[in-house]
C-alpha cells in the first residue's frame, strides 16, 4: 500500500530524483497512451491527474500547441521537477494538488488524463466523482493502470523473494487497485462516468541499462517500488541474502541490452 502521506513525502521525493528512470521504465506504455489521447477530438484544456515529474503533460502539451494542461500531484517535490523541466512551454503549467477535491473555476475540463496516477485514492468513488463535478459537460477521460499483479512479473518476482512478505489488499490503495475491470467500472459508474472500456496493452517495464544494465537495474530498485521498501526494512544478512537474490533476478531478465520485465496495463477510458 501507498498511501497520500508516503506520495507526499519520501516516496514523492523518491520519484523526483528519479525521474529518468521511472519515465525510461514505461515508454512502450507512454507511447501508446499518448496515441490514445492524441485521438480524441476533444480536449482543449486538459488535466493530468498524479501527473508526477510531468513526461504524459509534457508530451501531450507538444502534440497539442493549440490545448492548455494542467499537471496536478499532491507530491511538491515532483511538482519541482516537472514545473523545471516544462519552464519554456506556455501552454502548461504544473500545480500542487489533491484530484480527489480538486476544483478550479477558472480552469474547467474536458478532458482528464493519466499515467498510472489514479489508484491512490482513498475514496475512489469520492475522488471520480468530484473529477465529474468540476469537469465540462461530456468531458473525456483517459488512463492507464496496472493489470494483476501475476501478469507483472517485475511486482511478483520482487514480492517472492521478501522474506515473510504479508498478502496485500487488493483493493487498498497502490499499483494494483485498479486491476480489476469489473470493480473500476463500478467506481466509475458509481461517480457518474458512462462509456466505460478497458483495452490491454503489454509492455517490457525497463529496469536497467547503460553499460551495467544490472547494476543500473539494482540501484534503481533500491530507490522506486517493492525492493526499495524491503532493503529498507531486511538488516544484516537476511538484507544481503535479498540484494544477492535480487540481482540474480535482474541478470535473468537481461536482454537486448536491457533488464526488462513483463508488464500489463488497462487503458481505460469513460465519458460524461
């Protein structure tokens, strides 16, 4: 679980120093999201929703000169880095706050995107719903969100190997809340979104290259994800027993290059 307190402190934090690597990590998904979004007619001002260090806003922003978007996270760190990296676009802006009661009178949607920002919500059906309030009439939305934990190989392998590691809720905030259809459609058919329609997208989520792709690979677990929670936790020699595991992990799943991992996405969208 990852909670609002955690994006707003040190896993925020986290995310902003590395940044790079977490926007290296879902380019094959990136791509095809943007795609998604590129198609939809309307979406004159937009909104990405746990917008992060800013890569969909700033991609979308640079397909769409003649839309405004707005970034919104309630991590101020990642603000920083997003607001810093989009300084010269005048058709986006980046701001510090919370979707589930976000509202700006001067700013009214017709369009909501994401990355993989939307399963943190405490309340879903509260934070959707408010997203419907505050959004245009007939506004679009369009995100994307992790599939079952068995068909992402980079959350299941890392998770078999923390020892004692406690069964997660599925349904508590964090990557794989919204894995399964039939409960986000309720959510969002409950907040009032209609056209409802999950597409799959499979992907290699890239953990590590450069000229030690492994070690690259290992540094970046030890600061985004599972791993990184767990090196935090373990001491001593149940801590080097796991690093040890987990770079035999990455070794296997070198390829091309590249340590890469399968991974499953939704592409969801709904309508007003």
């Amino acid at each position: 679980m990852t909670d609002k307190m955690e994006w707003q402190g040190q896993v925020g934090s986290s995310w902003a120093r590395q940044w790079q690597r977490t926007d290296r990590s879902f380019v094959p998904l990136t791509t095809q999201l943007v795609g998604r979004i590129l198609d939809v007619g309307n979406g004159q001002r937009i909104v990405d929703i746990g917008c992060g260090a800013g890569e969909l806003s700033i991609r979308i922003a640079d397909a769409r000169p003649d839309s405004d978007v707005l970034g919104i996270d309630i991590s101020a760190d990642l603000i920083a880095a997003a607001s810093e990296r989009a300084a010269d676009r005048a058709n986006l802006k980046f701001a510090v706050a919370d979707a589930s009661n976000w509202c700006d009178a001067s700013f009214i949607p017709d369009l909501y995107v994401s990355r993989h920002g939307v399963m943190f919500f405490d309340d879903p059906v509260a934070a959707f719903t408010n997203l419907a309030n505050s959004a245009a009439g007939g506004a679009r939305m369009i995100f994307s969100c992790f599939r079952a934990p068995s068909e992402n190989a980079w959350a299941t392998q890392i998770a078999a190997l923390v020892p004692s590691a406690p069964p997660a809720d599925p349904h508590a905030p964090g990557p794989f809340a919204f894995a399964d259809p039939e409960r986000v459609k309720g959510i969002l058919s409950e907040a009032g979104w209609g056209d409802i329609a999950f597409e799959p997208v499979d992907f290699d989520y890239v953990a590590g290259e450069g000229e030690d792709p492994v070690t690259d690979a290992l540094d970046f677990f030890g600061h985004i994800g599972p791993a990184a929670r767990a090196i935090k936790m373990l001491e001593g020699e149940t801590r080097n027993t796991f690093l040890g595991r987990l770079r035999d992990l990455a070794e296997a799943h070198l390829r091309d290059g590249a340590v890469r991992f399968a991974a499953a996405a939704w592409i969801v969208t709904a309508k007003l």
